[in-house]
C-alpha cells in the first residue's frame, strides 16, 4: 500500500477502530499474547516501551494496569492516532501516575537516509 493511501486510511480513525472493534487484524489475540509475555517476563519490574504503530495506545493501555511502566514512547504515521494515543495514556496515567516518561512522535513520511 503507498504511503499517502496508508495515511489516508489511518487518518480516517473510525475505519481503523471497526477494523480493531471487529478483531479483523487479531488485536485481541495479540494483546493476549503480549499481556502473558509482559507479566512474565517483567512482573513487578519497572521497564520501557517503544511502540511503532501504536495507533491510538486503545488495545495497550488495559494490559499495563497494574505494571511498573517506566517510560512509554509511541510512533505513528496518523497525527490523529498519536493524539488519540495522548489521551488514552493520560487517563491510564491519571490512575497509574507510575510512568515518568512519555512521548509520542510521528513517523516520517520520507524514507530516513544515513
């Protein structure tokens, strides 16, 4: 898929939560998996997430409840994504008021050089 169609499809939000609401892309089994892994593998340990694509942080949010999250950077192509994603982890935030850093930043459109 081109990148400005990508954008389009995206920036149009309410396509993409029916999309996650109707599990089309399996983010239920996926937030499963990863909630098993990050309670295993972290416990009651702080640690740091770097999530590319987060999308609006919706299907993440519920599986840090009760986690020593540290830091939380999130990368999107959808503006209106990251500032869904903002909102979201502050009300996790606002209940938590575990996590020190948080971030978010858009992913460039154009192909990074060296």
């Amino acid at each position: 898929m081109p990148a400005h169609a990508s954008a389009s499809f995206f920036d149009a939000w309410d396509t993409y939560q029916k999309v996650v609401t109707c599990d089309y892309m399996f983010h239920r089994e996926i937030g499963a998996a990863l909630n098993q892994l990050l309670r295993a593998h972290f416990g009651g340990r702080p640690f740091s997430i770097l999530d590319l694509g987060c999308g609006d942080a919706a299907t993440l949010t519920p599986l840090l409840e009760g986690l020593a999250l540290q830091r939380y950077k999130g990368v999107d192509l959808s503006e209106t994504a990251l500032v869904l994603a903002a909102e979201n982890l502050k009300t996790f935030l606002a209940r938590c008021n575990s996590p020190r850093g948080i971030s978010w930043r858009r992913w460039p459109r154009t192909p990074l050089t060296t």
